[in-house]
C-alpha cells in the first residue's frame, strides 16, 4: 500500500464474516486495529479502523480510516478515506488480495 506521504507498508486484513456482519482486523501503517461497523452486502464491502495521528509535543488526535470495497474474486478493490487528525488526506484507492497474491 502507498500512502499519499510517500510511504510503503504492506498491510494484512483478516475478516471473519457472519451473515452480513464483518468482524476482524485491518492494519494500517502495519499496526492491526479493529474492525468497526464491519458490513458485507452482496459484493460490497464497508468498515472503519481507528488510529491516533501524533504532531510533536500536541497530544495525538484521533483519525477514523473508512474503507468501501468491492468483492472481484480473491481481491477486493478499495477506496480508503481518512479523516480528524492533524491532516488532510485524499482518498486512497488500492486492491488487497488473498494470500499476498
């Protein structure tokens, strides 16, 4: 995954799926963090992480990760947005697929 700063992670998903409630784990920047709201409907994919964004000595402000995806076989093609923090950043599009494929 390339962030818009510049930096390269590799992220791993892990979803457990009952019905159309997703539960599981999402890394960003290659910490996991829990899956919140996780829904599935049909194809569609949607669900949201938290992380805290750091700015020097200010105390960390909390950022909440937005992920919409489609279901395309063993990958799934993502949109993320994220918002609060110290900054801005556009929409990231990506596609994760099963197994480091």
């Amino acid at each position: 995954m390339k962030y818009d700063w510049g930096a390269e992670h590799r992220e791993t998903f892990e979803f457990q799926v009952r019905g159309d409630q997703v539960n599981g784990s999402a890394s960003f920047l290659r910490l996991p963090r829990s899956i919140e709201e996780g829904r599935l409907d049909g194809g569609r994919l949607s669900f949201a992480t938290r992380s805290d964004e750091v700015l020097g000595d200010a105390p960390p402000r909390e950022v909440i990760h937005r992920y919409r995806g489609e279901v395309e076989g063993n990958a799934i093609r993502f949109t993320l947005a994220s918002t609060g923090g110290y900054s801005r950043h556009p929409p990231l599009e990506f596609v994760a697929r099963r197994g480091g494929e």
